[in-house]
C-alpha cells in the first residue's frame, strides 16, 4: 500500500470535514470523534462499522468511553502513513455513523 502525498491527503480531507490530520514526527493519520446519544448507542455503532472495517480488512485504532469514540486511522505497512485504504474507511464510518445520528 502507498502512502499519500500532502497533495493527496488535501484532496481527499476536502471529502472528509469532520476529520483531521494527525501529524507528529514519523507517523501521520486521520482522527475523528463521534458522539453519539449514549453508551450503548456508540456501541452499536461500533459493531455496525466492525462489519465493514472487517470487508475491507483495514482496522482502526479505536477508542469507546461512555457516548464518544475517538478514531485514529493509518496504514502500519506503509510506514504509518495515510493511504487510500484509510480515506475509504474514514467515508465508510461516516456513512454508518450517520445511522446514529
């Protein structure tokens, strides 16, 4: 997998609003928090979108305290960087979560 250049990762963040780009010296990812009614409703989620995450074989690092989660996505084999796998996921989350909003 390929990593994206900053041009890339521009054009692709015009398509994702709600997200941000993590840089920090040798890695860089998308973020992004939901928030959501409550606890089991930020669950839901969460196993809606595990249905997907598992199709495209591309897991994020993913964190779940009481409505909120907090999403972290990179490509660990291509050096931690953002590629067009972690784009596609990012769109696919949104999709879900918008089931939940």
């Amino acid at each position: 997998m390929t990593p994206l250049d900053p041009k890339q990762v521009t054009a692709a963040m015009l398509t994702l609003p709600a997200w941000q780009v993590l840089e920090q010296a040798q890695t860089n990812a998308l973020q992004r928090s939901y928030r959501f009614a409550d606890f089991t409703t930020a669950l839901d989620f969460m196993n809606d979108a595990a249905l997907e995450i598992q199709r495209l074989n591309h897991h994020p690092e993913w964190t779940n305290v009481y409505d909120q989660v907090r999403v972290r996505l990179t490509t660990h084999d291509a050096g931690d960087r953002i590629t067009s796998a972690d784009v596609e996921l990012a769109k696919i989350l949104d999709w879900v979560a918008q089931r939940f909003a």
